[in-house]
C-alpha cells in the first residue's frame, strides 16, 4: 500500500472495520505468553479512502504478538482462504492480506478474519515496572507461605490493547466483545461483562476452566479488560432507576477481603446518586472493582471492571473513622466515584482523540465531587468545593497567571504512549473549574447545584450512547438545548476558554449614572498585560453579581467593557461562591458594601474569600491601587465587629495581608513616618486585642476539636500580639509552653507552635531560653505532648519553630548566643530561621551587619569545596542569611551604599561566581520595590486610621 494510506489513522485506511472481536485466550500462570484465537466480525467502512486494486489488504494495530494463522472467511462470497501476515514493527502494526488471485473484494456484504497467535505476559516485580497489555504478578500465599499466588490483568489505556490481540485501537472504532477464557481451575474471571457459562475441562491429565462472558455493549478497545487470578470478593446488590437490581462486587487478592468494605459501600451509596444526577440509567447489568497490586496509572476506568492500585481502594476497617487515615478515606472516595462517573462520559460516550483527554477526566472529577457533596459522608465532603477553591484553584490560578502559561486545549505533536503523555495536568486541573462555572451558569442559585446542565448532559447521552463524539457537539447540543433557558452560546464560550491562555481581571467601578460599569482584561501576575506582547483577547466571562438583598443577577461580559442596570450600592460580590475563574478589583465604595454586608453577615465564606485572595495577588503589584490598601483595612475592621460572626477561611487570610502590609511600612517607612506607625500600631493593638478576647474568652479549650484554619488564625493572631502588644498573648503563650514542657500528653496544637514559642521568647529569661534551645536542639519527649495530626512530624515542628523563636529575644546577652549558636551550627538546614525575629528589631540592625560581615570571608571560602554535604548546605544557607541582611539594610541610604560598596567587591572576585552574590542583591532590591509599593497609599491610610 502507499506511504499516503500507512500514514493515515485505521479507520480511514482499512475497507472494513470490526464490529465485534470474538476472542479466546488461553493462560498458564507460569508462562510468559499466552496464546489466543481471534474471530473479527467485520463491516464496511463509510469513510475508507480506497487507494489501490491489486491486493487485498486490512491492517491492524499489533504489538509483540505472532500470528500463527489467518484466514479471510466470508459466507456470502463463499471465501475461507489463508492469508499472508506482514509486520511493522516500527508502526506496531499488522497488514492482513491476499495477493490478486482474489478479485471480489469491492462485491463483499459479509467479512471475517480468524485468527491464531501467541501473545506475551508482562511480569511485573516493582511500581517502577510499568502495566500495559497483559501483565501477572505472583503474591504470598497465607497458607502456604509462598509466593505461588498470582494475578493476571489487562492494561489498555490508551493504545495497549495491541498486545492483547490485533484490533483498531483508536477511540473512534467501537466494537462488541466476547471474549472465552481457558485457565486455572482454581482462578476467578472477570471481565467487562458478566459470565455466562463456566466449563471444567479435562485434556491430557490436565484440568482447566473455560469461563464465557456475555458480549459486551459497543465499546472503545482502551476500555476491554480482564482479571484472572486466586481473588477473594465481597458484593452488595444495589437498587438502581427502574427498580433495576445489579450486583457491585470489589475483589482482592487472598487475605485483603476485611479491607475491601469500605470500598464496597461508596459504590453502594454513590452509583443510585449518579444515575439520579446525570439523568441517565447506569448502562451495565453488573460492576466490579478489582484491587491491583501494581497498577500504572492507578485506576483504570474498564467498563464494567473498574481496576485500582490496592492502595487507592483498601483500607483497614478499624482505621476507617480514626481521624489520621482522614485523607485516606478521602482518597479512596474520589477515586472510586470519578471512576464511577467515566461509565457513562469516557465509556458510554467517548471523546475521539487522545487530545481531549482533558475534558474526560476533568469531567470525571468535576461530577464525583458534586456526588461526593450530595453524598455529606464527611465534613470535607460538604464542603468540598470550599476547600477546593480555598486551596488547589489557589495554585492553579498562580501558574495560569503566568505570560508562559497554555490554553487547556493543545495538540499533542509527540506520540502518545502512556496516559500520562497525553494528559496536561494544568489543563486537567483547569478544566475542573472551567465544568463547575460552565454547571453555575446555568443554575439560578450560583451553589454549586449542576442539575439543570446535568439535565442537558443526560439527554445527550440518549440520543450518543455507544458513540465517538467531538466536544463541540457536545458543546453545540448544549447550546441548542430548549432547557438552555438564557440561550447561553455555549460553543463560544468553552472555545474562548480552551482556547486562549490565561484568565481574566475584571476592573468594576461605578459610572456616571452611579451603576456597576466593568472592564476586563488578561491577568498577568506581576505586570499589567499592556507592557507585554502577549494578546489581550477578551474572554467570555460569566459575571455573577450577588447583591445586598441576597439575589444573584447573571450576564455574560464577551467584549471589552459593559455597563449592568445595576445601582453600584448594591453589588457586595461580582464572583460569589468563588464560581468562576477570574480575579475582582474593586473601587473605594464596593468595599464599603462588602464591609457593610460582612457586618451583617450576608457574605458566605466563599464570596470574602475570593475578595481576599484577589486582594492579596493585586497589592504590592503594578495592579495596586488605593483603594485596595484601603479596602483591606475596611475588610478587616468589619470583620472585627460585634455583629459579624468570625469566618476563619477570611480572617487567615486577611491576617496574612496585614502582616504583609504593616511590616513593609514598618520596614519601608518607620523612620520617617512616626505619626502613621504610631496610629497603625495603635490600630492593631485595639484590633488584635479585640480578636484575641473573641477567641480564647473560653477558660478551657479544646484544642483537637478545632480546625487546621482556625488554628492558623490563631497562630497569625499571637504572632502578631507577640509583636505588637505582647501582654495579650503572653498567658495564652506560658500556659501552652508549659504544656508543651510537662504535658499533659496530647494538649498542645502543632499549628500553634510558632506563636507559642516566639511569644514566650520576646520576654524569656535565663532559664526559658535554655529550654527553648534544648527543644531545637533535641525535642525529646515532648513530641507526646503535641496533637497528632495526619501525616506530621511532631518532632520536626518542635525543632522548626524553636530554631525560629531564638531571633525573638530582645536581650543582648541571649541575642548574641542565637548569633553563637547561628554560628556554630552553620551548616544546619533552616538554621536561618533563627534570624528572622532580629530583622524585626531594628535597633539590632547594625549589629546583625557586623556579625554577617565578620563572618562572610570564612563562610564563603568553606562553601566552595566541591563534592561535600557541608558546603553545599552551607552555600544555601549563606544565600538565605545574605537575603534577611541585606533586607533590613535595602530601605536605608547610608546602608545602601554600604551594601552596594561590599557586592562590588566580592563580586570582583572569581570565586564569587558560584554563589552570585550580585543576582541575590537585585532580587532583595526588587522585593523591596514590592514593600515600597505597599507604602505608596501611606497618607491615605493615615487619613483612614484618624478616622477610625
């Protein structure tokens, strides 16, 4: 055939295509391949671009397989004739073909190929071995002692199933299944579908089973799969819609069954919840759940056979509700209900190309944790889109910020080999949250209630079932659909979204009529998009406007600019429920009504936590203006008062925003401005006073029953008192430091270690410093008196905010032995941070000079020998003490020049250039512009705080 044809995908370039792959293979446990005999039932193919006459030919992906017979077998033209078998090695595929003796091709209604080949089993020993195709592995048998145990499963995903069988394994040729299986008489079989007979065969002395499967649905090759082994189950049998009952079954290797329990009531509890929600009938008669000891990509979606690493899905019954496996439990939930949710969207429909990969698995999760909220199983569950646009939207939305940042959608140019090679994980993550804002534009509420896009979803997957489809008909279904109410172009909007890079920042200020005016534009973090090359494409963005009375008003901003008919006193949140990917910039007076509605409480967590963190990305950046200093402070004020009822998500953040601010105009403007430090200090002494009541006013607390972000708050909160009004905190502080010292065991939260231990320091004497310096030293038995927290290392705490602590002491004496004991343990890792608390003393300022100078020589001379531990440590820590020097010394004219005089001259020095010392002083001088920026609304916060 022509290199044109080769090149083209298979079900383009063969004449037929299967319809259904009857399959029967064959496995002894202790040999390395299998064999198999393969009869495709094949159609014609619509789409064949036919190329040449002179032979018959069909081709195949096919890999490691040999092919001992082929046949061409048609009934209609009374053909059953050997064929020829030519390999690609290169291609991984297989042609099949007859020479020109055969000239009736064109004139076939009816087609089979029968084929007979040897197939190889991969043996997978360790997690670094990867699954594909047909793998085993052997496990311990608890009876025997041995490891004569074994577990042989299939991996197709993506294109793997080419060393099972030789098959079209591309998404856009679905085919039915039926698959024999001829093995061990003691190994369970399972497959995609249930089992309809089962054989004791006796040959030859020798006992095997044949189990016969039922002939699947149309499905995609990628899809198929089959375990066999020595395996355990428990099953329950689920009520589904129309009073269907089928059985969920989890299977496990002998001996790990009491584990699989958990497992098995998730899928109980959430299959009848998905079905309800995607407004379609779960399509199989049966599920399975198989737990792996190796498994490549950790869960595989198999229709019908869901596989999962062992570690994804098992865990003891005894650990279930212990509060340390928490994140365990949340793992095996999400895993196992995204992978429910790909039995319909992956599976039941399936997206053509490898390239939008994105979008199924997107999908996949998106749905399981709606479900996952609906199913409230834990408290975390409720909540979890709180937590997921509090913490993982957070770090998507700094890398999508980025100039160098991709749309969601990109064309993989390379070949795709594993999952892996065709998943972006920026556009996976993305995507999440493209599916949540694309559900709450269509609900009337903005809470996260997808019923109403679901609705459109579920007729959809009606009228595809079974088919290869394009996102864009899904998307332009959608958009035509009579329960798209508002008659949102959908089409549009998913392709301004996955196809431009980035997010926008949307300007709202107030018009001539005293109405909401928006502009937006690309968000760069750092700098404005204008002083780039970069486009600035307007994107379609859901505006989402919840007013003071509660209501939430709709529109779609697709150009520039837009004016709402909305009077500005009432807007109080342009993204509430943190529902859509973008940052908000308010003027002066939507801070007012933000400020007047947090006093009365009708902000939710999410609507002041997004204001927050757009705050934070704005100030200190080209982005920052007045009023974003201003309505910090407004924010802060109104979270404060009697009326608002604390919000712990809000006030970690904004305790963050304020520490950064007020050490930058301590740091930037201390000197020169004493009026303005004077009433800031002031200020947050009343405010931090206020809070710090608020919160310890209970004689006894509990402290494991609080949670990890109001501890944080706590923390912020005395570290901060520790600074500004030390007496606030410092019964709170003694009172756990004795804890934390002589017990009680279990008493002392490990989120509060910094502030305990930094407060206890400002006013330490002889005798608590040498405790504090034990503790980072060796913390002893005193780890037993921290609250065990999941995955955390108690010891290391103590050590860290200990070592942390020593700046803090205002004493010369112990100032000079955290310099000795800096000194002496030089090479330690994190040894700086006991220098952090004197950077804020600045009377020490001169002081902390003259050590590092005195020092800089020696240091720097040990940290160049090559191949060594010490130096190399060394070299990190001189560059961070170099970083908190220079800091304090950056903002002072006379220290500049100093500092500027000591650069030139060490850098002069060869030696100097593998520790850069002039690179680490442009850095420290551009953080400094970002603290000279946080000053430039200085007189109107002195105007602010008069006032206030």
């Amino acid at each position: 055939m022509s290199s044109s044809i080769d090149e083209l995908p298979l079900v383009l370039a063969n004449a037929f295509l299967p319809s259904n792959y009857k399959l029967d293979l064959e496995f002894t446990p202790t040999r390395p391949n299998f064999s198999g005999h393969l009869i495709l039932d094949l159609v014609r193919n619509g789409k064949y671009v036919q190329d040449r006459d002179d032979e018959f030919s069909l081709s195949f992906d096919c890999s490691n397989i040999v092919i001992t017979n082929a046949l061409f077998i048609s009934e209609g033209a009374n053909l059953s004739e050997k064929a020829k078998v030519s390999y690609d090695r290169v291609k991984e595929r297989v042609k099949i073909f007859l020479d020109s003796s055969f000239n009736n091709f064109s004139s076939l209604q009816d087609l089979q190929i029968d084929l007979k080949y040897m197939g190889k089993i991969k043996n997978i020993l360790t997690f670094k071995d990867t699954t594909s195709g047909v793998f085993s592995t052997n496990y311990l048998n608890g009876v025997t002692g041995k490891a004569d145990n074994y577990v042989i499963s299939t991996h197709c995903q993506p294109k793997y199933a080419k060393l099972i069988f030789p098959c079209i394994d591309e998404l856009t040729n679905k085919s039915t299944f039926q698959l024999n299986i001829t093995t061990d008489p003691s190994f369970t079989c399972l497959s995609n579908s249930l089992v309809e007979n089962v054989e004791i065969l006796q040959n030859d002395n020798k006992k095997q089973k044949l189990v016969k499967f039922k002939k699947t649905l149309p499905m995609a090759t990628s899809i198929f799969g089959f375990t066999v082994g020595n395996l355990d189950y428990v099953e329950k049998k689920v009520n589904l819609i129309n009073g269907r009952e089928i059985p969920i079954r989890v299977y496990t290797t002998i001996g790990e069954l009491s584990e699989a329990s958990y497992a098995l009531n998730i899928v109980s509890l959430a299959l009848p919840i998905l079905e309800s929600m995607i407004h379609h009938p779960f399509p199989l008669d049966k599920l399975d759940f198989v737990a792996l000891p190796f498994l490549s990509d950790a869960a595989m979606e198999n229709w019908g056979l869901i596989q999962i690493q062992k570690s994804y899905l098992l865990i003891d019954p005894d650990l279930i509700h212990d509060s340390l496996y928490s994140k365990q439990t949340m793992s095996i939930r999400e895993v196992v209900v995204h992978e429910l949710v790909h039995q319909w969207v992956g599976n039941l429909i399936t997206f053509d190309e490898w390239n939008h990969i994105w979008l199924n698995e997107s999908f996949a999760t998106w749905l399981a944790y709606s479900c996952l909220q609906k199913l409230n199983l834990d408290e975390k569950d409720c909540k979890i889109w709180e937590y997921q646009s509090t913490h993982d939207l957070q770090s998507y939305l700094d890398n999508d910020s980025l100039p160098s940042s991709n749309p969601i959608f990109v064309k993989h140019s390379l070949k795709i080999i594993t999952t892996q090679d065709a998943l972006d994980n920026h556009s996976y993550h993305k995507g999440i949250f493209l599916l949540r804002m694309l559900g709450n534009l269509f609900s009337e509420k903005n809470d996260d209630d997808f019923d109403s896009l679901l609705q459109i979803i579920g007729n959809y997957l009606n009228v595809n079932q079974f088919k290869t489809i394009k996102p864009t008909d899904l998307w332009k279904f959608i958009t035509e659909s009579p329960l798209n109410t508002k008659k949102y172009d959908v089409s549009t909007f998913m392709h301004s979204w996955t196809r431009n890079p980035g997010f926008p920042i949307i300007k709202v200020s107030s018009n001539a009529e005293n109405k909401v005016h928006l502009e937006q534009h690309r968000y760069l973090y750092g700098i404005l998009v204008e002083n780039t090359d970069l486009e600035d494409v307007p994107y379609h963005v859901p505006v989402t406007c919840k007013l003071s009375n509660g209501s939430i008003v709709r529109q779609l901003l697709v150009d520039r600019k837009l004016d709402l008919d909305l009077p500005s006193s009432e807007l109080i949140s342009l993204n509430p429920n943190y529902s859509n990917i973008l940052r908000v910039q308010y003027q002066a007076e939507f801070y007012q009504n933000v400020s007047s509605a947090i006093k009365l409480n009708k902000l939710k967590t999410l609507d002041l936590v997004c204001i927050l963190n757009d705050l934070s990305k704005l100030i200190a950046q080209e982005y920052q203006a007045v009023d974003d200093i201003l309505g910090i402070f407004e924010i802060l004020d109104a979270l404060n008062a009697k009326t608002a009822v604390l919000e712990f998500n809000s006030l970690e953040i904004a305790l963050k925003i304020l520490q950064n601010i007020t050490s930058a105009i301590v740091l930037v403007s201390g000197d020169s401005n004493k009026d303005l430090n004077n009433k800031l200090e002031k200020w947050q002494s009343k405010f931090i006073s206020s809070l710090i009541k608020k919160l310890w006013s209970v004689h006894e607390i509990d402290y494991s029953k609080l949670t990890t972000v109001e501890l944080n708050s706590r923390n912020e909160l005395l570290m901060m008192s520790s600074k500004i009004c030390p007496n606030e905190s410092n019964q709170i502080s003694k009172k756990l430091f004795k804890n934390l010292i002589h017990g009680p065991k279990s008493s002392v939260p490990p989120e509060l270690l910094n502030s305990i231990l930094t407060s206890v320091m400002k006013t330490a004497s002889q005798k608590e410093y040498k405790e504090i310096l034990a503790l980072a030293k060796s913390p002893g038995t005193t780890v037993n008196n921290i609250i065990e927290r999941p995955d955390h290392n108690a010891k290391g705490s103590i050590q860290t905010a200990a070592v942390l602590s020593l700046g803090y002491t205002t004493k010369p004496d112990l100032v000079l032995k955290t310099l000795n004991f800096v000194m002496t343990n030089i090479d330690t890792k994190l040894i700086e941070l006991a220098l952090i608390g004197l950077t804020f003393q600045k009377d020490l300022k001169n002081k902390l000079w003259d050590w590092y100078h005195l020092h800089f020589d020696s240091w720097f001379a040990k940290s160049l020998r090559e191949g060594s531990d010490y130096s190399t440590q060394l070299r990190a820590t001189l560059s961070n003490i170099t970083k908190l020097v220079f800091g304090i010394m950056i903002n002072d004219k006379k220290d500049l020049i100093i500092l500027e005089k000591f650069v030139g001259e060490k850098t002069n020095s060869k030696l100097m250039e593998k520790f850069k010392l002039d690179e680490i002083f442009e850095e420290i001088k551009l953080a400094n512009e970002e603290k000279i920026k946080l000053n430039s609304a200085n007189d109107e916060l002195l105007k602010w705080l008069n006032e206030h």
